[in-house]
C-alpha cells in the first residue's frame, strides 16, 4: 500500500487532496512535521536535563557551594562566583 502524504489545515487537520490517482494511507504533512518537533523537543529537554544535574553534581562535589546557606548578599555573589569559575573551567 503506497502512502499519500497530502496538505491539510493545520488548524483543523482537515486533509487535502493528495496527487491524483494515488490510493493508500493518507497522512497529514502537519501532522507528521509537530510529531517530529515534539519527539526533538523531548529528547533535547531530555540531554538537557542530564547536562544540568551532572554539573550540579559536579559543582557540589569540587566545592562547598551547597554546604552552607546565603545570608548576606556578599555571600551570594561569592557563592556566583565560585559557580561561574566551576561551569566555565
């Protein structure tokens, strides 16, 4: 069975026409171009995700960052800082 890939209202998802005299599965270009967005979005928020907390775990077992709370603003752009250099080196 061939597959008609056809244009269709991406509001509505109402399928076009597809090439004349073609028969078969009928798919919807839009339908299939948001799937591919939202697989490539998920597996990027995924690799992402990773990337955080690896370097958060990186950054709390090279420094004391998390060991102690902020109390004073010069604490907090100390503890910046030491984030910075950490994720930059």
């Amino acid at each position: 069975m061939a597959i008609v890939y056809t244009q269709c209202d991406s509001r509505s998802h109402t399928p076009g026409t597809g090439p004349a005299g073609q028969r078969g599965e009928t798919i919807c270009v839009a339908d299939e171009a948001s799937a591919a967005s939202r697989q490539k979005t998920d597996d990027t928020r995924q690799v992402l995700g990773c990337q955080v907390r690896a370097a958060a775990h990186d950054v709390g077992a090279k420094t004391d960052l998390y060991d102690q709370p902020r109390t004073s603003i010069e604490e907090a752009l100390r503890a910046a800082a030491t984030f910075k250099r950490c994720v930059e080196d």
